[in-house]
C-alpha cells in the first residue's frame, strides 16, 4: 500500500501540465460528486453531481455564494471528507481506494491546506508551525528547520522567523499558513477563502503571494472563494451555485465582462 501512496507523490511534483515521463495532465479528477449532510429530519445536498478536472500547475479559483458548496468541494478534494457518491482522483488515484495511513500519506505529501482562520499553532513560533508538517513527513530535523526557513524568506517573513502568531498580523499569519502548505512541496494547494479574514489590501498581497508561488514553484492552486479579487490571478474560475457547477470559464473570457461584475463578494 505504502507503493500506492509513493507513486501518488512521484507523479504529482512539478508545474508541467503536459505529461511528460509518464506525468498526468490532470492532477484532481472529480467525478459526479454528492454529499449531503443529515441534520435530523433535514438532509441538505451540499453537492449535487459535481465533476471537474483540474491540470496541473493551474491557478483555479472556485466561486460562488456563501453556501454553494464550496468548502464542501474543497474537502472531498482535499480527503478531508468523503462523499456519499462520485469519485476523486488524486494524480490518477482514486482516493477512496486508500486506507486511512494511505490517506495520510497522501494529505501529507501531496497537498498544502490554507484555511481562512490561518490555522496556525499558538504556542509555536512562525519557523516551528512551518516546519511541522516535515516532521509529520518523518524527514530530518536540520532539513526541515532549512526548508522552513527557506519557505519564510520567499513569503517575506524572513525577519519573524521567532515570532509566535499572536505577535504577527492577520496578513502575517497568512503568509506563514502558506510557507507551512509548501512545506513538503505538495503538488497542490488547497486554499479555503485564504483572503476572508483579511483587509482589501492585505487580501490583494496574499493573492499575489499565492499567483507568484503557483508560476514560481509550479504548484497548482485550488482557491475556494467569494472574493472577486481571486479572478484578476486564475487561470480558470468555476462558479458553484446549490452544490452544481453552474458555468467554467477561462480568465480570458473573464476579461471581456469583469468590468460588470459589481461586489458581490459583499453580499455572503
Ligand atoms: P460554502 O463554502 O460555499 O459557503 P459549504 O460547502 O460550507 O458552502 O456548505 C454548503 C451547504 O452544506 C450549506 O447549506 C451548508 O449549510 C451545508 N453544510 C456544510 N457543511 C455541513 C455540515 N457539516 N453539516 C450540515 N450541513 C452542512
Ligand atoms: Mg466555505
């Protein structure tokens, strides 16, 4: 089992959506996904047949209003729930294939999570939370001490290497929650409303952080999102609405009428 979750980590490291050596095009597969949720006589179909491929090293943002489905998305794709139908391909893995260490290997190497809250450990400083996941991944001390090092000076936090996240900004705590996704340099992101805690202007920096990342590093970039700052930087948005896919469209296509787009964003 160990050979399924090692091949699902060799395929899925670097930018190249082309397929070379053997490389899918396709890093996620999701395939008729629903979920409902049971709240005693109540059940809510959060998604209502879902399907959605998404290439590698892509910046793809998933839209749409507070309660479309969104997070529930980004939690099938991410193995963090699973659904009552439909399938998730992870670099051509079938997700519910794998047993529950498979499916930490996997959420460990292979993909970077980034919540709203930012998610941070309080009584560890910025250079030990961006450390963590490598000493999950079982690599040595020194190693992941540079790495994490390494990861905050490119996300501009070189100089709050000491500092613990109640003595750093919300944009701060942000930047280290995306030095901390890197840190096993997943093959994708997965980023849950990254801006919905932030001002207008920090929540602009760390998309920008996040587009820089996704053509730097080539990591690919899963957004879910209500904030139409996230359309300037994807390749590809895919508007959600009542747990359905209502339309995909190309950021070039976006251009031609992102002028009439007013602030929604406000309304969720
Ligand atoms: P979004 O992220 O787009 O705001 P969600 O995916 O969180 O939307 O929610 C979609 C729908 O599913 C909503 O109606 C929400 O109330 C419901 N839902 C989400 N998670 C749960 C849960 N754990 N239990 C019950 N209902 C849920
Ligand atoms: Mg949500």
């Amino acid at each position: 089992m160990a050979v399924i979750a090692e091949d699902v980590v060799a395929a899925g490291n670097g930018a190249n959506n082309k397929k070379p050596g053997g490389q899918t095009e396709y890093v996620v597969r999701a395939k008729d996904l629903v979920k409902e949720f049971q709240m005693g006589q109540e059940t809510t179909r959060a998604l209502n047949g879902v399907s959605l491929d998404i290439k590698r090293g892509e910046y793809l943002s998933i839209m749409g209003p507070s309660g479309s489905g969104k997070s529930t998305f980004f939690n099938m794709i991410g193995g963090l729930d699973k659904p009552n139908n439909g399938s998730v391909f992870i670099n051509d893995v079938d997700m519910a294939q794998l047993d529950a260490q498979e499916l930490a290997f996997l959420r460990c190497h292979t993909i970077g999570y980034i919540f709203q809250s930012f998610n941070l450990i309080p009584v560890m400083t910025a250079l030990e939370n961006v450390q963590l996941p490598t000493i999950f991944a079982g690599k040595p001390s020194e190693d992941g001490t540079a790495r994490a090092m390494e990861l905050l000076e490119i996300v501009g936090l070189g100089h709050r290497l000491h500092h613990k996240p109640s003595e750093l900004s919300g944009g701060q705590q942000q930047r280290v929650a995306i030095a901390r996704s890197l840190a096993n340099n997943p093959s994708i992101v997965l980023a849950d409303e990254p801006t919905g805690n932030l001002d207008l202007k920090t929540g602009t920096e760390i998309i920008a952080l996040l587009r820089k990342l996704n053509k730097e590093q080539g990591v690919t970039i899963i957004s879910a999102t209500h904030d139409h700052k996230m359309v300037d930087v994807s390749d590809r948005v895919v508007w959600i609405r009542d747990g359905r896919v209502d339309k995909i469209e190309l950021r070039e296509d976006i251009d031609l009428h992102i002028g009439s787009m007013g602030n929604e964003e406000d309304e969720a």
